[in-house]
C-alpha cells in the first residue's frame, strides 16, 4: 500500500497485491468533521461519472464503492508534470479522449491540473479524478462552456510542451476563454487560492503538488 494523496477531503491510496499496484482506493477516512459531507458529496460524484464512462479507453474503471470510500482500477503511467510529454500523437490521442468525454455528456471540470493528465507505459493519455465532474444529459449552454474549458486546458498543456505544434485554430481557442472561465478568474480563483493556500495550507499551483505526493495514479 502506498499514500499517494491526503487532503481534507480523505486519502487516495494504491492497494498492491504480490503482482504489484492492483487498484487505487479513495477514502473519506482522515477527513475533517467540518468536511466531510462534502468529501462524501465529492465521492459520490466521481463514482458516478466513473460508473457512466465505464469501457472507456483512458479512463479507470470503478471497481467498488462503499459508504466512505471507492476503488477504481490503476493505470499505470506518470503524470504529466513528471512526463513531459513531446510527442504530437500524445496530444491528438488526448483530444480524441475528450472528444469521446464529451460525446457521453460529461465535462471534467478539473483538467487545469496536470496531475490529472497521465501519460501511460505506452505513452497514451488517461484522466483520474473526476470530483468535478458534471453530466449534461441535454448538453446545455452550460455543458458547452465547460467542454471549451476542458479543451482549453489540455491545450494548455500542449502550449507548454509543444508550443510549435498548435495550430492556428488552436491558438484562436486559446485566446477565448468561456464566460465561466473568465468569472471564476475574477472572483472565485481568489477565494480558491485564499481557502487552499491560506486555510488548507496547500502551497503549489491549483493544490497539484503537495497533495498529490508526486502523483494520482
């Protein structure tokens, strides 16, 4: 068993057998009284995004849920921030996952974080933590706003490790921010900052780092 995050929403460990890792475990047990209902909120809502992308290439599998925790399958890979990833087929690879995210109604919501982008053994992408994650199933306004946002985080990404390889359209997406994007960096990124850095103590960028021990696998 190895910790690989512990915040106030619980722990996220990786359950090995004599095979080696065999699942991560996500568990409420650690946190606070004054967060837990919405620890187990948080819960709930990955296992139920999990349990509606269930076959999906590039996404765990959820493979048990109890009242305070859920185990889903490992992935083995690194994440992005420990990868680097340079190779163009990565990031097409990673936009078609999105794209299949999208077509089954539902938006990430958190994909700014690099330590939720893997990169496999076989150097393909995958996604874990979906705490955030929101199905549409009219696919609203809403919905929409927040698949831009999605995309325009990975290609974030892509800006910082293979800026030459955007294209010019890529650069328009970048360049326009949604109505939500653009409000939550006018006020709610501020009170997002004040809470993890001044009340959690969580000092790296968007709380990726301290919390995630290296890594989310």
């Amino acid at each position: 068993m190895a910790l690989l995050k512990r915040d106030v929403f619980g722990s996220v460990l990786r359950i090995d057998d004599e095979h080696g890792p065999r699942c991560v475990r996500r568990e409420l047990r650690g946190s606070p009284w004054w967060a837990r209902a919405l620890a187990a909120h948080l819960l709930r809502r990955e296992a139920r995004a999990l349990r509606h992308l269930h076959g999906l290439s590039g996404v765990p599998t959820l493979l048990r849920t109890e009242p305070q925790a859920l185990e889903r399958a490992f992935i083995p890979g690194e994440p992005m921030h420990l990868a680097k990833p340079r190779d163009p087929a990565y990031f097409r690879a990673a936009l078609t996952l999105l794209r299949r995210l999208h077509a089954r109604n539902l938006s990430h919501n958190d994909l700014a974080k690099e330590t939720n982008w893997l990169v496999t053994t076989d150097g393909a992408p995958a996604l874990v933590d979906f705490q955030l994650a929101r199905f549409d199933e009219r696919r609203g306004r809403l919905f929409r706003l927040l698949a831009h946002d999605d995309l325009r985080h990975l290609l974030k990404h892509k800006r910082s490790y293979l800026p030459e390889s955007l294209s010019a359209r890529e650069r328009r997406i970048l360049a326009s921010p949604s109505i939500v994007s653009r409000l939550w960096r006018m006020s709610g990124k501020r009170v997002y900052r004040f809470v993890t850095r001044g009340v959690l103590g969580w000092s790296d960028r968007e709380g990726a780092g301290d919390r995630a021990l290296r890594d989310e696998r």
